[in-house]
C-alpha cells in the first residue's frame, strides 16, 4: 500500500502548486520511489486537516478511516441520510 502524507520522519520537502484546474505535479523522485505512473488513479481522503493520496489498488485503502469514529447512536439509514443532506 502507498500512503503519501507528512510525517515526522520526511527526509525532505518539494513543493508543488495548485494550478486552476486544481492540479498537482507530484514530484518525478517521488513517483519513482512508489511506484507511479502515468495514467494511475490516486484516492484522496481528508482527515485532521491533512489531505492524504493512496495509489488505487486493491485493498489500498484498508485502514484509512480507522481513526474516525462513528456516531453510534445512529442507524446505518440516519448516517447515509445525513451524509446526503
């Protein structure tokens, strides 16, 4: 699994601007090291203030919401119905 967020272990930082169209270069170094390629379909997800990018494959987001907690006093059908809302 390729999980690309800021850690406390970053051996260096490259910065990268949003562009118009909301685009992002990510850096050539860092798709060689994790294996990305043209045309690949990354996962985005917003957690804590910090927008973390998965490389879609399968099974590569398993655990990514583990720090969320539910509202157990809701039913599935509330919790889908609140999401819509």
């Amino acid at each position: 699994m390729h999980i690309f967020t800021m850690s406390e272990n970053v051996k260096g930082v490259k910065v990268s601007k949003v562009s118009s169209k909301r685009q992002i270069t990510i850096p050539a170094e860092y798709c060689a090291e994790l294996g990305i390629e043209p045309g690949d379909e990354l996962e985005f997800y917003v957690a804590s203030g910090k927008l973390t990018a998965i490389k879609k494959s399968p099974m590569a987001a398993k655990g990514i919401l583990r720090d969320l907690e539910g509202d157990k006093s809701m039913t599935d059908e509330q919790s889908r119905q609140s999401a819509l809302r």
